[in-house]
C-alpha cells in the first residue's frame, strides 16, 4: 500500500507536555509499546524523533501521549515495507550534519539535538535526543549538538581505522548556525561562552588539528531538521528520502498462490484415507 502523504508519525501541531491531558488508568501497555519502539527506531531514523519524544513520558503518560504513540502505530502501518537502503560505494569519507531546536521542551525548557553521519552515501549514525542542561542561546544549544556530533565521529573515525578504511579527507560536519561555526575558529568569543567552555574547546581542538572541518549551510538543506522538531509533509518526505529510508525493492515473503476449485478437487483425490478406530479392520 502506498503511504498517505498526509501520514506523519508526529505532525506539526504536535505538542506534548508532562502536565497535559488524563493520566492512563494502565500505563503498562504504553510503556511495553514505546519500548518495543526504541528498538525499531534503530533502523528507522525516521522514527527517531517522535520516539525520543514519547519516550519522556514513560513514567506518566496521559491520553495525548498515547494519542501520539498511536500515531506512530498508524506511520508504521502505512509504511511496513520502508527500510533503510544501503549503496555499495567505495568512498570511505564522513560527512555529518547537526542542528538543535533550542528550548523545545514546553516543560523544562530544554533544547532537543540531532545528528546524522553518512559514510559515503549510506546513513550508519544518527541520535534524536533532549539536551541534559538549559541553553541560555539557541547558539549555545546548536554549539552542543556540535560537539556531541563530533564525539560520534570520533568513535566512527577509530572504527574505521581499525576495520582499515583511513580516509585522508578530514570528516565535515554541517550545521545551519553561523554563530556557531564562527565559535570553533575564533577563540574572541571564547570570554562570552565561558559556561560551555569545555565544548567550545573540545571542538575547536578538532578544527585546528584539521581533524574536522566544520561548514555552514542553509536551514532549508539541514538535514538533521528530522531528528529535532516535527516537520510539515513535504519537507519530511524529502528528508526522509535523504536519509535513505525507503521502500525497498526486495521482499522476503513469497507470492500467496490461491488455488481453484478444480485444482482443490483433484488434489483430495490424491490425499491418503484417513483410518480411525470406528471403521479400522481390528475394530
């Protein structure tokens, strides 16, 4: 079945709150649901941000969380057949792109980050997740998600390394902040960000070691825009298609060959008599 291009596992108008709606009289179902969740969304980035969403509210859920977990259920009915497709390449550079939706949550006011890295052409990291402290700037939020960007590349950078795939061109990592690219290259603006200073220099360590090069780009090429706020359909389509997530074309299950009523006939001539103690011969 194609999916509906209205469908979103969280739609636009979507917003969620500890202190709103009814508290489920049995939450053991959500609970179950979302965490079977958490699994799927290792292989479908798609489904990273509205799982991380519903995810906060484990303890608690209300009707409007399970509201929106059913709105997953009825994505991923729609969409049973997507995957995430892999291309066979050659290329073994990292490319990585990173965003944060400052000050997100309605409750906390904390900011929600986001990643993706590609290998190549292929997806292989992503994260969607809520930010452990408050950002006073939306710079200082996009300056976090940066750096934990950066620690995951390191760690895919050792692997590789170790699996023998060195690449000589230096990871790049895109983010829609200028403010912030400006922070990992100039060390004046050091004096107004002494409260994340140990990411300020984590990261400016990477950029002057020409270890990683950080690059600005548009909000409307941003590609981690899905894994930190919901999105209008048409943009989460097309991001949804740079992630790689797609239909794929091969099925694991065989056709269903329904036979015709003659066929059923000529094979019960064919079916042994089955003996049962009132007409067997020792009866």
């Amino acid at each position: 079945m194609k999916p509906s291009l209205s469908l979103l596992p969280c739609p636009p108008s979507t917003v969620l709150s500890k202190f709103g709606g009814t508290a489920l009289s049995d939450p053991s179902t959500y609970r179950s649901i979302v965490g079977s969740l958490q699994y799927l969304s290792l292989t479908r980035p798609d489904l990273a941000f509205a799982v991380n969403k519903v995810c906060q509210y484990m303890s608690h859920p209300t009707e409007d969380h399970w509201s929106a977990v059913k709105r997953i259920l009825r994505y991923l009915k729609h969409t049973i057949h997507h995957g995430l497709l892999l291309h066979r390449t050659t290329t073994f550079s990292l490319q990585a792109f990173s965003d944060a939706d400052w000050a997100s949550c309605p409750d906390d006011r904390r900011s929600t980050t986001g990643y993706c890295i590609y290998l190549g052409r292929n997806l292989i990291s992503w994260s969607s997740r809520k930010q452990r402290t408050v950002s006073r700037s939306s710079t200082e939020s996009e300056y976090r998600a940066i750096a934990h960007a950066s620690t995951e590349i390191l760690w895919l950078q050792s692997l590789l390394i170790e699996l023998g795939m060195k690449s000589t061109i230096p990871p790049v990592l895109w983010c829609d902040n200028i403010g912030a690219t400006y922070l990992t290259a100039n060390p004046l603006f050091h004096a107004r960000t002494k409260h994340i200073e140990i990411d300020v220099h984590f990261v400016r360590d990477l950029v002057s070691t020409k270890a990683l090069t950080i690059r600005f780009i548009s909000s409307k090429d941003q590609v981690a825009d899905t894994f930190t706020k919901p999105l209008p359909t048409p943009k989460f389509n097309v991001l949804r298609d740079t992630l790689n997530v797609r239909e794929l074309p091969l099925r694991l299950r065989g056709p269903i060959k329904t036979n015709s009523p003659d066929e059923l006939q000529a094979s019960d001539k064919h079916k042994p008599a089955v003996i049962t103690e009132a007409n067997s011969p020792n009866s």
